[in-house]
C-alpha cells in the first residue's frame, strides 16, 4: 500500500507541473503587459521586500532575459530583477550605501585605532604586514565572504541559517548569539569610558594636563605624590575615571561617574537600534565616516609634528628576523580575525536584509581591504602622534640631562681644591643623571585603553588647543565604537526574531528589553576592580569562543552545506560562479587556519599563563597578577556557555529533541535568477572532483547534504 500511495502521489505531482507551467506563463504574460502598458519601473525602496532590484552583478546581461517579467527599462536602460513571487515580509536596507557604511562600520572599530599600530611595531614593523596579509588572504575575506553569501542567501538571522544548513549544527548560531550578547556587555563601557573623556575635553584645562593638588588641614597643599610618582594621565585614568582598586578582589566603592555614563551609553545604543535597521541604518551615514574625518584632519595634524619621521619610522622599518617567530602569525591571524568582526552572526544577519542579487563577493572583498587599509592608516596617525610625544619627552631629558651635568660642572669647580670633596659631589650627582633614549621612548607604546586614554591623551595635552583636539579624538573613539555596538547586538536581535521566542513582542520592545539587561548587567564594570573584570570579559568572552564557531562554520558550509551547492547559490545571486581559490579556502586553508590558532593561542596561555596588570599605588605601576580562582571559574562559564551549545543542539537532535524549532524556508526565487542571468547547469570539473570529492551528479566526498540544490530550488519556486 505505502508503494501504491508513493506513486499515486508522484503521478499526481506529475499531472499539477504542466498545470504550474502554465500558471507561470500566464503570470509571466500578465506582467509583461502590465511593464509594457505602463511603461514605468517600480521605484520602491530597495531591499528584500523590493519587487524591483537593481542588478549589480557582473555577469548580468540584458540579452540574456528573455521574459518581458524580468526586464523594466530604466532611464540608462539599467536591467531590473523582476522576481515571479513576492517574498514574505523581512526588513530592508534604504539604499546599497547604506548597506556598506552598516557593514564597514561594523568591521571597522576600536581594534583598528588601537590595537594594529601596537601590533606592527611590536612584531617586525614593515614585515608584520606580510603574515597580516596572508592571513588576510587565507582567513579574513573567505569567511568574510562565507557569512555575508549565506546570510543573503537563506535570509535569516545566524541561528535560523545554521539551523536550515542542518538541524544538528543550529547550535552555531545560538553560540553565536550568546558570544555576541557576551561581547555587547563589556564593549559598551569602552563607549561609557569616551563619553566621560568627551564631557571632561571642555574644561578650560583638561583635567589630564597637570597633577591634582592634595591639601592639609592647615591650607597648605603638595602636588598628589601618586600622580608625581606616575603621569597626570596615567593617574587621571587609574584614580579619577576607573577608581581602580589594588586587585580584583577589592571592588571598593561603586564608581557612579561610570555608572551614568553607561546607563547614557545605553540609552543612546538603544536610540540607534529602536526602529531596526530602518533607524540604524540612518545612524551609520554619521558614525561610519566621522571616523575616517577625524583621523584625515589628525593626519594633516600629525605630519605637521616634530618627530613624526621618527614614528613612522619606528613603525615601518621592516625587522625581517621577526617573520621565524610563531606569535607573529598567530598576533597577525588573531588582528584579521578580530577586526573584521567574524563568527558574531552580525554579518550574517545585515547580509540577510539585502536583495538576493546583490553582489556580495565584491561587497567581501571591499569592506575588508578598506577594514585593512583602514588600519594601516591609523597605524600612520597613530605613530605620527606618539612619534610627536616620544621626541618631547627625549628632549625634556636631555634638558634635565644638560642641566645636571652643568650642576656636576660647577660642583667640580667648586671642589678643585679637595679631591675628597670633589668625589662627594661628583657620586651625589650622577646617580641623578637621566638615560635618554628615543628608542625606549618609541618602544613605550600602548595597545588598547593605555594607548587611547594614557599614550595618545598625553600626547595631546602638548598640541596647543589641546581642548579641540581631545574632543576630536573621543568623538572618533565613540562612533568608532557605537556602531560596532549596535552591529553586534543586530545579531542577538535578529536570531531571537527568528527563533520566535517572543512572537508577539514587537522588535522595537525586544531591543529595549535587551539593552536594559545589558545595562544593568554592565554596572559590574562600574566598581573599583570593573576594570579587572573588564578584561577578563576582553580576553576571553569572545576569543576562543569565535575561533571555534568559525572553525564550525567553514565546516558547516564544505562538509555540510556541500561546496558545489553553496557555489550554485551564489551564482544565481551574483550571476558569477566563486574562483576555485575561494572553495580550497572555505573546505581546507580557512578552518585549518582557526584550528592553529586556536591551538597556538592555548598553548601560548599554557606557557606564558594568564594574569591581569593591576596598579600599584605606591609605586606609579601596573604589576601584574594571576587570576583568582574565581576568576578562573568565570572564564571557563564564558567560554562554555557559548560553545557547549554546538554539541548540546547536535545532541539533542539526535535524541528528536528540538532546542530551535524549523522554521519555513526563506523565500529564494531560483528560476528567475537562473533566467535573468542566463545561467547553464554547471558542469563538474577534473579539478572540483580532484580537490572537493564532487562527483559527476553533483553529490560530494565527505560530506552529507540537507538537501539536493535542485529540489531546494523547486521548493523555493513553487512557493
């Protein structure tokens, strides 16, 4: 019986195609006529929802169409992809633009200000640009160009693109979300930290500039001995913004300064993202390119400087010995990795709001090299700048220097007449001669919050107006970091939607219950030992974590996916077929590069162990310290509550229990993207069946399929 249904079925599924056929080409003859009678072009917005996109790919051809349904003419005879069906309603970019200043401003963030000219000068200057490169290369744009193909492709947040390449690997995208969320916590004190240098940029004085004075109960008063034992910003940053405390097990008083100015750097987050991409798409045209404003007026500022030469000197000089040191690579491999902002899901899930023909292949490869150049030219801005610092404080020395040895010089005339006399003096002075060096003084560069808010603040205080110039440089830091923010929350958003947790809740209320979480979550930065506590987050909330849900990605797309059907799908949409180079990075070079550094950065922590650097009041200087075991238990919850979900799904799948329930497929018009870019099925080639296992009928080596490209294809028409 269950043989006689099978085939009363398929003949059935049979008798109804003719009856689809020519559904589809009365349709198709009704829109002719209505494109020709009415002899204009849609102009909706542009996005998903859009009937009408415009056709950026390639290999488009307007020979190629051959129904009127597909071909509107434009006022430059422009073709227009006209889709058979509507699709279901999902959220859209306004315009192209917008789209990338979204996503350039999302890969492009503090890492790239702070931590890559730190990095190059330290591992080889010149020469770091060559593993920082490669890894680029091999790493960087493959995944880059993996998630924004899979996102526009199956149109959905991270978990509901993971969840449809395989019910069993939908723990990728929870993973994804619970990094993200993870990541969002500590990122936004950065932005509460900018807010607070910002407002104190307008005093008369910045507060930064000189030492606090500490008076006695009589009125007299002496500079702060701590601040004189270190640096006015050096204390400025320790005492008066984080309020730090001796170690992380002394949180002391609550820092309310702090405090507001995260419930501020909330509010505002919150502004950016409360209409969706619809608002935050707006946002971007600001805090995208105000940076890149900045760091050009800071550039003509910076090369205008004394001793700038000598910075970018320092920072280009190539050290060619440093390229046979491992933690190069793996610094280099880590930089890429990080900057781009892969394996958060808010790629994924800004891709998934772009018309399914958007070329997203050029899209990759231009946001990255603009991330990478982006670096490069803060890396000039940056070491022009300290370059500025590093000859002050050299020449300051050498004053001091010129002055003690005039003191030696008349202490010796003076004692001429007794030699005992004269050695007194002589070894009472010269343990007070200053070493100048201006290598040392290069060398004393920062990564991070020591760069931006001790380095670069001191650096400042010298430039006269030192006011403008500070409000400048905290301006660029927040909307560096604000639409980073906001980028990486859209995918937590985005995943909960689809997942329709809270169906009825509408998104703008979502988000608002999200960020009010996370700001109450985040006062735990906002004590004495917040800043302790900030980067065990730094450290380890996101690192090892997105390593390895990069690493299940790339194997989710090759092994899972299938390599040639992911190479089918992004034909269709772009009307080009992906170079061979990109499918050996996607099934080989990609997760063999997470796995390394993956393995390199634990036995790295293995050998060298894992502390943090507190400040010791006494002396001037941070010290550094080992975790608590606390601490340690922390780090472990961090990392494992994001990862553990990766088995837990597949587990459970297993068992028929169903943590992420499926959901329908997006909606992909296949047969029209075949039409309008006149694509032929493709043909396997020796060097595909060599190298990925694919055989003849498509099927591949080592890998186990959701579902044939072509049925899914079918599917997604008929419906």
């Amino acid at each position: 019986m269950a043989n006689t249904a099978h085939l009363v079925r398929r003949q059935s599924s049979r008798d109804l195609n003719p009856q689809r056929s020519l559904d589809r080409l009365e349709m198709k003859e009704m829109r002719g006529r209505l494109v020709v009678e009415n002899g204009a072009s849609s102009s909706r917005a542009y996005g998903a929802t859009n009937a009408a996109f415009d056709d950026s790919s390639p290999g488009s051809k307007i020979g190629k169409v051959t129904s009127a349904s597909k071909l509107a003419g434009s006022a430059e005879g422009k073709a227009m992809f006209k889709p058979e069906g509507g699709e279901e309603e999902r959220e859209s970019w306004d315009s192209k633009l917008t789209f990338l200043l979204a996503t350039i401003g999302y890969a492009v963030g503090l890492g790239n200000v702070w931590r890559f000219p730190y990095l190059a000068q330290k591992n080889g200057g010149g020469a770091f640009l060559i593993p920082y490169f490669i890894m680029l290369c091999i790493e960087g744009i493959p995944i880059f160009y993996l998630e924004l193909a899979i996102g526009q492709r199956l149109r959905k947040g991270a978990i509901g693109v993971w969840n449809q390449v395989s019910p069993r690997l939908g723990g990728i995208g929870i993973a994804s979300a619970v990094v993200s969320f993870n990541v969002a916590l500590y990122y936004n004190t950065i932005i509460a930290w900018c807010l607070f240098y910002f407002a104190q940029s307008f005093q008369s004085q910045l507060p930064w500039a000189e030492c606090p004075q500490k008076y006695f109960p009589n009125g007299s008063y002496v500079l702060e001995p701590e601040c004189v034992t270190s640096t006015p910003t050096q204390y400025f940053w320790y005492r008066t913004t984080l309020m730090v405390s001796e170690d992380i097990n002394s949180p002391n008083a609550f820092n309310w300064k702090i405090g507001i100015a995260l419930v501020i750097a909330w509010i505002l987050v919150y502004m950016c993202m409360i209409k969706g991409i619809a608002s935050s798409g707006k946002v971007v045209y600001v805090t995208a390119t105000f940076p890149y404003l900045v760091l050009i007026i800071f550039f003509f500022r910076g090369i205008t400087l004394k001793g700038c030469t000598d910075g970018l000197r320092h920072l280009f000089t190539p050290k060619w010995h440093t390229l046979s040191d491992p933690v190069v690579w793996l610094e280099a491999g880590t930089q890429i990795f990080f900057s781009l902002g892969l394996a958060f899901g808010g790629l994924i899930a800004f891709s998934s709001y772009n018309p399914v023909n958007n070329n997203c292949s050029r899209d990759a490869i231009m946001v990255s090299l603009t991330n990478c150049l982006t670096s490069m030219f803060a890396g000039i801005v940056v070491f022009s700048v300290i370059g500025f610092k590093a000859t002050m404080s050299y020449e300051k020395c050498l004053e001091l220097r010129n002055a003690t040895v005039a003191a030696w010089n008349a202490a010796s005339s003076a004692a001429s007449s007794a030699s005992s006399s004269f050695t007194t003096a002589m070894s009472a002075v010269l343990p007070d001669m200053p070493e100048c060096d201006l290598q040392k003084e290069l060398d004393n560069s920062a990564a991070g919050t020591g760069l931006a808010f001790i380095i670069f603040t001191e650096a400042i205080n010298q430039f006269p107006g030192a006011q403008f110039w500070s409000v400048l440089f905290f301006l660029m830091l927040f909307t560096l970091g604000i639409d980073s923010q906001f980028g990486t929350l859209e995918g937590v958003v985005t995943s909960i939607v689809d997942m329709k947790l809270f169906p009825n809740l509408r998104k703008e209320v979502l988000t608002g219950v999200l960020c009010l979480t996370c700001c109450i979550i985040s006062m735990a930065f906002a004590h004495g030992a917040g800043s302790y506590v900030f980067v065990l987050f730094d450290n380890f909330s996101g690192n090892f974590p997105l390593l390895i849900i990069a690493f299940f990605e790339c194997i989710a797309v090759s092994y899972v996916y299938g390599l040639k059907r992911f190479a089918d799908d992004i034909e269709l949409m772009t009307g080009s077929r992906p170079h061979l180079y990109w499918l050996i990075c996607w099934k080989y070079l990609s997760p063999l590069a997470m796995l390394c550094i993956l393995v390199a950065s634990i036995v790295q922590i293995v050998v060298d162990g894992s502390g943090y650097a507190a400040w010791v009041a006494e002396k001037g200087v941070t010290e550094r310290h080992e975790w608590p075991v606390w601490a340690l238990v922390l780090i472990a919850i961090l990392i494992l509550v994001s990862v553990l979900w990766i088995p837990v799904v597949c587990v459970a799948r297993m068992f028929d229990l169903h943590i992420i329930e499926d959901s329908e497929k997006a909606w992909f018009p296949a047969a029209d993207l075949r039409e309008f870019h006149g694509i032929l099925p493709h043909e396997v080639t020796t060097a595909e069946t060599l190298l990925f296992c694919i055989r003849e009928d498509g099927s591949e080596g080592l890998c186990c399929p959701t579902g044939g490209a072509a049925s899914s294809d079918e599917e997604d028409d008929d419906a």
